[in-house]
C-alpha cells in the first residue's frame, strides 16, 4: 500500500516542528563512549534517589495490583497535598510529569492566533508544544539571564493567553523575589493567565523567595507547577501537578488525561512528600556540590552561574558538544546548552561529594587539554578541533 499523503494530512505547525531526540539509554551510552559508569549530570534529577519511606514503598509493591487502574484523578494524593498546601482538593491537578500538564494548559487556553509569551531561554517544553499545537510563541530575551519583566509585559497582546514564569529559571537558576513577582502580576491585570513553574521549590530556601501557592487567593489568573522528579527522586515516575483557583483548574480539567499518572507513582508521591530530613540532607549535597564546582571554576577561570537549585550552568572557552563527547569518555554525562541559544555552555546537575570531586578533576583535565591544544595549534598550526 501506499504511504498515506502526509503533506496533506499533516499541519503545517507539526511538519515544521523538528521531533526532540532523546539521549540514548546508559547502557548504549556506557558502550558508545567506552566507559564502565556514568555520572548522570545532565537531567537535574535527585543522586539520592527517593526519600526512605517512597523507597520503602516502592520495595514492598504488591505486583498483584498493578491488574486494576490507579485512581484517575490522583484523589487520595490530592487530598493529602491539599492538607499539606492548605488548599481546595478541586484546586490540584495532576498529570505524567509537569510536562503533561503544561500541555493540558496550552490545549485549555489556545487555538490558533493565540500567543503565549516566555523567556528566550527558559525550559523549552514550553515553546515546543505551543509550536507544535499551532500557537504562537513570542520570547522576551533574559535580561542579565533573569526575566525580563518588562520586556515581556512588552509582549502582551489581546491574543496572550499564557505567560509562562520558570521561576527559579532553568537552566539560569535566576528567580523573582515576591514583591518583583506581584508587581509584574498586578501590572499584567487578570486578563491573562500566568503559569508560575515552580519544578524546583523545594530547593529554595531564601526568605523572598515567592512561595506561588500562597499567591492564588489574590491573583486567581495564576497556575503554579510542581514535580515530583527534582527534590523528590521520582523522575522515573513522571508525577507533577499544578495549582490553581477553582474556575481555573476547572476549565483545565477539560483537557486532562483521565489515568495518565499511574497507581505506582501516586502512592510513591503520597510517601515521599513530607521528609523534611531528606529534603535538608538533599539541599546541603547541593551546597556542597555548588561550592565545589565554584571553587574549581574559580581556579580555572571559567564563568559560572551556581543557584540555589540542583544545577549550575558553566561557560567553556570551547565547544560545548566537544565537551560532552570528551566528559563522557571520562565518565561524566552533562547537558551541552547550544540548542538552548547557550552556546559555549554546558549544565551540570549536583551529585554527591565523591562524584562532584571526580567531576571537578574531570572538568580541569579537560580545560587543560583543551588550553594546551590549542597553545600547540597556535604556535605550530596545529588542528585543535
Ligand atoms: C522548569 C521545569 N519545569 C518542568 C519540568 C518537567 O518536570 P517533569 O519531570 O515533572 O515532567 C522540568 C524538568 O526538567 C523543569 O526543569
């Protein structure tokens, strides 16, 4: 049979969309670049896996009942987050990942002609499924690689459905104290919804850092994200949610995936949200980790970018896709920031002591290599590719 005519049958907006490709499994990854281990710094995912009572859990899962669907709208979850965040049961929502839910929102607001307006570098996930569904996507450049509050106010049109904040940014780390964040929601008025990602909460310790839950009462246009894939080690899960007033999370709710998140994750979810010693012991191996990879870049003269989150984006006199084949070859996986308009920059999630040290030699061997190559290119012409 012929193939169907996809030019026709096909949206422009999906045709033109270039598909994501996903690194390969470790284990292809281990063979590919010849090494027994890999480091995992690419993903911002949690070196201590889930907190103890999730693991527990997990352990002890009867296989028997994964034969019946999980609860499809995650309500025992929801009812205990709603305890523990001090909101309405029917003010949550959940999907697989933060990720599906950013596209129950982008399906709920927009159809065609509508925009959404973001950062220019910001998690991406935002602008591809716009894209990719049809809508219109206008970026406002980081400012000193913060928001730019102005400059996306700038943007606002009658056809602005969604703005969405990262805040704190990844991959930056940057972040909008309370009184910068409410007065950009004041300015912007209730006739646009603002999507406030907050996938990195938990690690956010400082006084004025806007806790977006506590905002809903006074700024009903407001949704805020979480995961359980950063602080809570569930990434494998795929579990977040978002929180909203009732009338908004109503009219998400029409595009939602009934049954999308599975009965493992949902109960994983349920023990792993209040350890409050695992989430100090999780923040102090990111101090740490950060302190370390500031003084090894200190030392090497490498722009950084440390946050309070579980990541650090770092500024290579090099090649950032050299970087990752010549890290890898030693063992270490990062996130190269080119098709993230970083060029020159790589992203480094925090691991424990041990590994951060490795790391830190890994990265020196390689500023050094890479400094004496092209000394010699230099002075003898050399190739340093
Ligand atoms: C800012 C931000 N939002 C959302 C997500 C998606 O998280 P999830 O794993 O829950 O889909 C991520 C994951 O990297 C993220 O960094």
């Amino acid at each position: 049979m012929n193939l169907p005519p996809l030019d026709l049958l096909v949206p422009q907006h999906v045709r033109q969309f270039e598909a994501y490709v996903p690194s390969p499994p470790d284990s292809e990854l281990r063979k590919m670049f010849g090494v027994e281990r890999l480091v995992r710094m690419n993903n911002n995912e949690n070196p201590f896996g889930p907190p103890p009572a999730a693991a527990a859990f997990l352990k002890s899962f009867d296989p028997a009942s994964v034969a019946r669907y999980p609860s499809g709208d995650c309500q025992p979850l929801r009812i205990r987050l709603s305890d523990y965040l001090g909101i309405k049961v029917s003010q949550l929502l959940f999907g697989n990942g933060a990720n599906e839910v950013i596209s129950f929102v982008i399906k709920a607001f927009c159809q065609q002609g509508d925009n959404i307006v973001t950062a220019d570098r910001t998690f991406a996930v935002y602008e591809w499924i716009a894209r990719f569904s049809g809508v219109g996507v206008k970026l406002a450049p980081l400012d000193d690689f913060g928001f730019d509050d102005e400059g996306l106010l700038g943007l606002v049109d009658s056809r602005t459905k969604l703005v969405f904040i990262c805040n704190p940014n990844n991959p930056t780390g940057s972040w909008w104290n309370r009184e910068r964040l409410t007065r950009f929601l004041d300015r912007l008025g209730p006739n646009h919804i603002v999507v406030l990602d907050e996938a990195y909460f938990e690690f956010m310790d400082q006084p004025d850092y806007p806790d977006g839950i506590s905002l809903l009462p006074q700024y009903p246009n407001l949704i805020i994200f979480r995961t359980f894939s950063k602080m809570f080690g569930l990434a494998g899960l795929r579990i977040g949610y978002l929180a909203g007033s009732e009338a908004v999370v109503d009219i998400v709710r029409k595009t939602a995936i009934v049954y999308s998140v599975n009965s493992i994750a949902q109960e994983a979810a349920l023990a792993a949200l209040d350890d409050l010693e695992f989430i100090r012991a999780t923040r102090a191996m990111v101090q740490e980790g950060q302190q370390m990879l500031a003084e090894q870049c200190a030392a090497l003269k490498l722009p950084i970018l440390s946050s309070d989150c579980n990541f650090a984006m770092i500024k290579l006199p090099f090649s950032d896709t050299l970087a990752y084949r010549l890290l890898m070859q030693q063992g270490f996986m990062i996130r190269t920031m080119t098709g993230f308009r970083f060029p020159g920059w790589i992203r480094v999630s925090m691991v424990k002591r041990d590994e951060m040290r490795l790391f830190c030699d890994a990265l020196a061997r390689l500023v050094h290599s890479r400094t004496d190559q092209s000394m010699l290119a230099k002075t003898y012409g050399v190739s340093a590719s």
